[in-house]
C-alpha cells in the first residue's frame, strides 16, 4: 500500500508536534535564555544546586528567587515580565567579603568592580545600598552590564534562594 502525500505531511507534522510539546515540558528544567544583558545573552544549563552541599564561588552563575519586597519594586518598575519571579546573576562577593560605595563606584574588598547610578535609565531615583560586610549564608549578586538591578541596589542574598547554577553553553 502506497501512502500518500498528505498522509506522510500528517505523520511528519504529528511527530514534529509530539517532539515540541515534550522540549518544551522536558527543557526549562535544564535549560534556560537569558535575554537581559544583565549577564551575557545566551543559553545557559542549569546545574543542581544544594545549599548544604555545594560551594559558592565568586563568578558562579545563579538562578534566585527573588525576596518578595524586590519582586514588588522590579515589578512596579517593569524591569521583569510579571511572569519572571527569578534573577540570574554572578556571584560577586561571597560570606565574609566586603561591600564597600564610595563616589559611585562598587567596592568589593577594595577592588573597583563597577559603577552605582543614581538613577535608572528613566532618571527615577534607585535604591542605594550601605557599606556592609557579606553575612555568613549569603552572597552578593551581581551583573556584568552596568544597568543590572542587582546588589548594588538591594544587598546581599541568602543563599537558600539560589535554585541552581547556570554555566553559558552559547552566547549571542
């Protein structure tokens, strides 16, 4: 028996169906776009982590969630999609290590690692952190991009946020 065109374009197009219903179930837990050029743009793999088991290193790439009372201010703002309840940063200072601004410009143990705006690229007035030293249990996220919302605007994080480690598998 012979099968026809329109029957081989049925089974083609019910495969490829089957198989992007079941990326798209299996992917997010493994892989995800980042599309903020808070860190570089990209597809990351998420790799496990564990709070009690596993190290935090400055550089490292995390998934967090978000404390409620900056989910509320990112959202007010529109810097994230209301969907988003996740940032996805470097590790830019670990327990122990000090967060220092003077003049505008980050600190950490005495190493320049970027600058602090006043304002946000619609000049409303950002948050401004104090000089602090890393609490034991947390980190200090970061970006690589200096319009970042991150812990020059809000602080250290407990690490018991962090869902997972990210590493870069291609950048654009």
């Amino acid at each position: 028996m012979q099968t026809s065109k329109i029957e081989k374009t049925v089974r083609i197009l019910t495969c490829t169906s089957i198989i992007i219903i079941i990326l798209h179930l299996i992917l997010p837990k493994y892989i995800v776009f980042n599309k903020t050029p808070s860190i570089p743009i990209g597809i990351y793999l998420l790799l496990p982590y564990d709070n009690e088991k596993d190290s935090l290193n400055v550089g490292d790439i995390v998934i967090f969630d978000m404390p409620k009372d900056i989910e509320k201010f990112v959202k007010e703002r529109e810097y994230t999609s209301n969907d988003t309840n996740t940032f996805i940063k470097t590790v830019g200072a670990i327990e122990g290590m000090s967060i220092e601004v003077r003049e505008e410009k980050l600190f950490i143990d005495g190493k320049i690692k970027g600058e602090v705006a006043p304002t946000d690229t619609f000049n409303r007035i950002l948050p401004q952190i104090e000089n602090f030293v890393v609490s034991k249990g947390y980190f200090f996220p970061l970006g690589t991009h200096f319009h970042s919302f991150d812990g020059r605007y809000y602080g250290e994080i407990d690490k018991r946020t962090i869902r997972n480690k990210a590493k870069l598998l291609i950048g654009f």
